[in-house]
C-alpha cells in the first residue's frame, strides 16, 4: 500500500490498529528499514512514547542514529513516508494531532500510524480512527484513509486467549482463566512476587514488577532513601502486620547516589536495563515495551465491585490526572492496567491492594504462583 500510494501521486493515511504484543513496532521498524536507505522517500520514524524512543536508540547504539527516532513534535520537511507509532499516545494540545496533520505534514504523501485506542492512559492524549478520517475529510489537500487490523499475537507466549481474557477482565464480563498456553497466576502478597521475581531472575530471566499510580512519586533529595511503593497488610500467624516496600524507577535520569553507587537506570531504560529489576515501574516507563516476566499491582484507584468496576482518582499520585471524574477516571485507569499486565513474553503475575479485588482475582485464576 506504501509503494502504490508513492506510485500514484496519491496522499494516503494508513492506519495499522492492533492490540498489545499485535507486532506494531517491528512492522514499524521492518517499514523503516526499507525506505531509510532510499533517498527518494527519505522515510522518518516518531513516536510520543519516551520510553519508546529511548530504547530504540539505545538498543541501535550507533552514532548518528538518534535521530531516526525522536518524538512526533517538529515540522518534517523531505519526507516522503512519516511512520508515527504508538499514536494513541500523542497529546492534545495546541491543536493535537489535527493540527500537525493539516499544518506539518501538507506535504507529505503517506502517513503511516501505529494505533490501539485502549492504550490511551491521560486525559490529554488520544487519536482514534474516526478523528483521522474526519481531518482527512477537512483537509484543504484531501487525502485518502485506509485501516488494516493486526489480528496476531507475538507476545505472551503468542497467547491469543490470553490477551482475550484480559480484555474481558477489564472491560467486558470476566471469565475463569482456563488457558494453556500463558503463565498467569495471582500472588498472595507482595513478598511472594518478589520470591517469583527472584526465581525468574536465577534463570537468567528478564522480570519486572510494576504497578498503579497510588503513591507518591516525589523526587529524593542528597541524602534521602528513593521514594517507592509501600504496601501493608495483616498475614500469617495470627494477622501479624506485614509489609512491602520498593523505590519507584527514577524520576530523574540521575542514576548516581551521592555516595557514588549506582541506583539504577535513567527511567525510560527501566524495562531494559540492569537495575530496573529493583524497581517498581510505571505504565508510563512500560508502555511500548516488553520483558519475560511481569508482576502487576493493581492499587486502591481500580477496585471490584460485585459485578464492576469502580475507579477512585482520589487515590491516584499521577498530576495529569487531577480534577477529572470517576467515570473518565475509570476508562484511563483501565487502559493504564491493561498495558502493565500484557508486557510478560512468558508469565504475569497479579496482586490487588484491596481485600475484596484480590478475592476476585483469586476466584478467576486457580492454583498459586509457581
């Protein structure tokens, strides 16, 4: 479709939709690569994703090629196909992604996005299908929309139930998970996650443990323990109290302690980099990526409910999130859940803060972590 729109003078917006582990990136990559080297399309690749773009030029580390990968911000000039992935991610302000179409990419002949519209995680980001084809329809220099679907499933084990089955968790009616094919369990306790983490690590496995965005995220000073995730509950014997902690990835990516030790990755290489392990991270530090193995908590913010979900914004530290309601609340917030549960290739484990949602999750999942 790429070539017969060059071909034939034509602008064109394409759109590939697919969910998580659907192969938007590599196809992304495999695009570029094919028209990088082509001096008459002079291929360009952004993303709004940080993460995301950290770590593709981390992982390249060549010198020079930082700028294959940047953020979808500046005007394009010279380009023949622009590939924007993870476009759910793109922000709203200052006309949004209406505006960079209309003004910025006039004269570019083919736009190719990368979309899943439920991975939209804050109030001021977001393009769905429906906006393209209604700027295409606007535009001065009209151009044509074609929608292509990825149907496959290249993480997760290639589990497509299981990607299924998170889906009706979250947003339909949840089911027993029955599969075969996916390593799902739920943790008792958080200590029991780590125990799990630790055995995935032995096996020279990557794992990371993330969670929701319920508490603080304030930045240490010289001197200062790293704030984190801390979480309490009564355990065996007899309802001692127990407790969990664990510093958040950093906010900064000021990586060395005062004392001159190393405290872990700059936050966009959490998911990859050695350290991140020790950390709790973030939807924002985990979307777009992947690793074998992933811990989930789910906080205080997305709580079951008899037969739903209730969201509580009360309880959520994210600032993009202040003043919003419940129900807005409730459609980020699941988003949010969804992406930190399907980043493991082999394995997910999941622990709720709250009593009545950890039953939940227990009476959906049988057996005990392995």
């Amino acid at each position: 479709m790429v070539q017969d729109t060059l071909d034939g003078g034509h602008r064109s917006v394409i759109v590939v939709r697919g969910g998580p582990g659907s192969g938007k990136t590599v196809l992304a990559m495999r695009l570029l690569a094919e028209y990088i080297d082509n001096p008459q399309v002079g291929a360009r690749y952004g993303t709004p994703s940080g993460s995301l773009t950290s770590n593709l030029r981390d992982t390249i580390g060549v010198d020079g090629s930082d700028p294959l990968f940047q953020l979808p911000e500046n005007r394009v000039s010279g380009c023949g196909v622009l590939i924007i992935d993870e476009i759910h991610r793109f922000r709203r302000y200052q006309g949004g992604f209406r505006s960079y179409v209309l003004g910025n990419l006039s004269k570019v002949p083919v736009v190719v996005v990368f979309l899943d519209e439920r991975q939209r995680v804050r109030p001021n980001e977001g393009v769905t299908e429906s906006e393209i084809r209604e700027i295409a329809a606007e535009a001065s220099s009209p151009f044509n929309v074609v929608s292509y679907s990825l149907e496959g499933s290249f993480r997760c084990n290639g589990s497509r139930e299981f990607n299924a089955w998170v889906d009706d968790l979250i947003y339909d009616q949840p089911r027993p998970w029955s599969g075969s094919d996916y390593d799902l369990a739920v943790s008792p306790h958080p200590h029991e996650m780590d125990r799990w983490l630790e055995m995935c690590l032995e096996q020279e496995h990557s794992a990371r443990i993330s969670a929701g965005f319920c508490w603080g995220y304030e930045e240490a000073k010289p001197g200062e323990e790293l704030p984190g995730v801390r979480i309490e509950w009564r355990g065996e014997p007899h309802g001692a109290p127990q407790r969990w902690q664990r510093p958040w990835n950093l906010h900064t990516n000021n990586t060395v302690h005062t004392k001159g030790g190393l405290i872990g990755p700059p936050r966009w290489l959490w998911a990859t980099r050695p350290g991140g392990e020790r950390q709790v991270g973030c939807v924002y530090t985990a979307q777009g990526l992947e690793y074998a193995h992933a811990g989930v908590i789910f906080g205080p913010d997305l709580v079951r409910r008899g037969d739903r979900w209730e969201a509580h914004p009360e309880h959520s530290h994210d600032r993009a999130m202040r003043g919003i309601g419940p129900d807005e609340y409730l459609e980020l917030a699941s988003n949010a859940y969804r992406v930190l549960m399907t980043r493991g290739m082999r394995s997910c484990r999941v622990y709720s803060t709250d009593a009545e949602t950890q039953t939940f999750f227990s009476s959906l999942v049988p057996g005990d972590t392995r």
